[in-house]
C-alpha cells in the first residue's frame, strides 16, 4: 500500500486525491501468484481550477527593503521606550503600617513646603492648613493597619480538628460543580503548595486538599525547597490518579471498546493507535466498526487503516447492523468502534448515538476529550456523553497544551478513570498508556519538562 501511494504521488503530484482502494487477487498459479493493489486517484484539471477561481497567479516580486531613515529609527525607538513604560506592572500595594508611614512623610513635605512658604509671603493664614494637617498626621498615627489577607500576610497556624491523612492513604477529593469558589479556611502554611499546584492547572479545591496531605509529610527545610516540594506533590497525585490499564490483555475474554465525544478531538486516529497497540503488545485479533457516515471520508480513513494493518473494516448504519458486525466477529478479542464526533448541544444526535452504544449495547464506552479545550467546555461535553454509559477518558493533543490539570480535575469529579493519553498524530507512536507516575509528572512538569515527558 505505502509502494503504492508512493506511486500516485511519484505519477500525479503531492495535490492527487486518493479515490478508493482495493486489494486484488493474486494472479498466476499457485506460490507464484502476485496481490496486486489497485488505486484511484484523480487530480483538478487546469480548466477545472480556472473555473472554481483557483487559477494560480505570477506572484509578483517584493521590492527590495529600503534603509530605514535615521529619524524613523529614532521615533520607533522612543516608542518602543513609551511602550515599555507602559506596559510596565504596577508595584503590589503597600501594607497597610507602610502606608500610615508613608502619608507621615507626605504629609510632613507638605509642612515643610508651607512653611517656606510662610516665610517668603508672610501669609498668616496658612498657619491653620498647618494645624489642620498634623492633627490629621495624629489621627493617622493611632489607625490600626487593617489585617490582610492570608495569602500574603504570615498569620498564626489555625488548629485544625480534622486530622490529615495517613501517609499509605491517599486523600479524597470532593466532587464539586467547575468554578465555584475554593474553601478560603486553609493554614497559612499551605499557600505556596498550593500555589504551585494552581500553575499546574489544578483546581484550587482539589489543591487545597493535596496540599493538605503532602504537608505533614514534609519538614520545614523540605517546604522552602522547590524541588522537594514538587516531589512530594508528585507523589501525592499519583496516589489519587485512577487508571485501568490496556484495553485488553492475553486470557480476557472478547472486549467492545467505542469511542465517543465531541467533534475534532481525534477519535478516528486514536482508534488506529489503539488497534496498533493491542496487536503488537498483547498479540490481540481486532476488527474495525464505523458508525461515522456524516463526515465525508471517514469510512475511507478507517478503510486506509484497516488494509495497513490486515484488519476487518465494517460500516453499519443502524443498531441492528451493529449487532450483527458483533455475531459476524465473535471469533475476535478487541472490536474498536469508530463514532462521529457530537457537540454536547445536539441532544437529539446524542440520543440517536445511545440507541447503537446504549446500555443494552453490551459496550464500553470512552469519552474522548482534547487536553488543551477549556475545562467548562470538558465539563459540559462529560455530562451532555453521560446519557451514555462512560466506563473511561481518554485525552488527546497533550502536545498542544502547556498545562496539564485537566488530567486530574476531570477524572475526580467524574470518578471515572483514565485509559490512555496521545501526544501526536503519529501512529502508532504517539499513544501513552496512562499510569499513575506518568499522569503525575506530566500535571506537576512545566510546559518544556511535559513534552519531554510525552515524548
């Protein structure tokens, strides 16, 4: 197939269109005989691009880059100076003892710029602005500062009732709507840890709570070290993470594995990883089902994959015609089943989707979502799939996400586990089983140190 390709491209050019596919018969007798592959491909005539407005056109040439004067040159740098100074953060409000102190002193400029000019005009009058401003120097002076907040301001350790979590036990995390507010009644002590953990992505609830069990663990030179701090969290996070491992194993018996969620998020292209991975891992006998006959070249797609890889392609139109794909391929270990992607939106085509992988369906069903999508959106997309029954998540695309808290605030609320992680389009090579240590590194790792770890 892959000579074959080659030879459209070598014949029509890199813009061909692969029409069909087909494996032929071999031809001769016997051992001797030859499989021929046989494929269409098609590219737009000149006439056909003229028509549709695509004719090309001479492209003109750029002038040469003029030198720029020496006075433009100037005035952009005086800008970029003005823009810079612009641009420049504010300086953090000073504490409230700070500011008592430094309206002492303004005040007292104001005194002594009076007074000279007392003594240059003689004006008597001013006198009373005089008494009028250090009796509002006095009553400055006895303002109590207002208490700041806790996270900025060191404060004496609360007692805490609760008593924190063993260290064999790993902490609960309450399931809670996405953005209501955290609890603020957290020690002092913990504001950095959690800190740390917010920049990773993590909900600040579920940070709290980590938090609050890596602490104990950690003494205080450990707490003022980065790296110990990063380690312990790390650790702590891979006691929560909830993994189910391949999606089939030598001795199981038949599994259907489907996969569903919203559009884009590479369901087709992960099916093909999957399929690779329980061939060459666990020496599974797969077949490929679609479902997808909405979008235009899906079946094609899954043909493609199928033919690479020697596997059974089929494509059912109703839920009945799934069944019997079933019965036709009871002699195989993995059935992968390919979904067309659903907004979270269209009620009516997630409904028609639960009468094929419904409950009846005897099939287990996994919640396909794109790392680098906004949580809410993740959040919705989850409870729009739930009238489906989800036995699993998996994420796409970490190589396009600098922030990896999504692994580990979604599957808490949810309570559902994960299965697998991709971090490209390659196949198979791109797919990562997920496992409690990777998932922790890659939500604790910075945007470089993530990638790294994804590849």
């Amino acid at each position: 197939m892959a000579s074959a390709l080659k030879q459209v491209k070598e014949t029509l050019g890199a813009e061909a269109l692969i029409l069909s596919t087909k494996t032929l018969r071999k031809k001769g007798l016997g051992v001797l005989g030859k499989q021929t592959i046989e494929v269409t491909a098609a590219i737009e005539s000149p006439a056909m691009k003229a028509s549709s407005g695509q004719q090309a056109r001479p492209v003109a040439k750029k002038p040469a880059p003029q030198a720029i004067p020496a006075a433009y040159r100037n005035r952009v740098e005086t800008l970029e100076d003005e823009l810079v100074e612009l641009t420049r953060p504010e300086p953090a409000p000073a504490p409230a003892a700070k500011r008592v102190e430094l309206a002492n002193h303004v005040l007292e400029d104001e005194i002594r710029s009076l007074r000279t000019q007392f003594e240059a005009q003689n004006v008597s009058r001013l006198q009373a602005d005089i008494d009028q401003l250090k009796g509002l120097v006095q009553n400055l002076s006895q303002v109590q500062p207002p208490p700041q907040p806790a996270a900025i301001t060191p404060c004496p350790i609360p007692a805490v009732a609760a008593e924190p979590p063993a260290a064999d036990e790993p902490p609960v995390l309450r399931r809670r709507p996405v953005g209501s507010r955290p609890v603020s009644s957290v020690p002092c002590e913990l504001n950095d840890l959690i800190e740390l953990l917010v920049e990773r992505g993590i909900d600040s609830e579920a940070a709290a709570t980590i938090a609050r069990f890596a602490a104990p663990q950690m003494n205080e030179r450990q707490r003022q070290d980065p790296c110990h701090c990063r380690e312990f969290l790390t650790a702590t996070i891979a006691n929560l993470v909830q993994v189910t491992g391949p999606l089939w194993q030598a001795g199981e018996a038949q599994k259907r594995i489907s996969l569903i969620g919203p559009t884009g998020v590479g369901k087709t292209t992960t099916i093909a990883k999957l399929a690779a991975e329980a061939i060459t891992t666990a020496g599974a006998r797969v077949a490929l089902v679609t479902i997808d006959t909405y979008r235009i070249a899906a079946v094609e797609q899954l043909k493609v994959y199928g033919e690479i890889m020697g596997l059974p392609v089929e494509v059912v139109l109703s839920p009945e015609q799934l069944q019997d794909a079933f019965r036709r391929h009871r002699d195989k270990d993995l059935i992968l089943i390919d979904t067309a992607g659903r907004s979270p939106r269209d009620d009516e085509r997630i409904a028609e989707l639960n009468e094929f992988l419904g409950q009846g369906a005897q099939v287990e069903n996994c919640l396909v979502l794109a790392a680098p999508t906004d949580e809410r959106l993740q959040q919705k997309s989850l409870e729009a799939f739930s009238k489906l029954p989800i036995s699993r998540l998996i994420f796409t695309k970490l190589d396009e996400t600098d922030r990896c808290g999504a692994l580990l605030n979604l599957p808490t609320r949810s309570n559902l586990p994960l299965a697998y992680l991709t971090n490209g389009q390659q196949v198979p090579e791109d797919l990562l089983l997920a496992e409690p240590t990777t998932v922790a590194n890659l939500v604790m790792a910075t945007e470089t140190e993530s990638r790294r770890i994804a590849v």
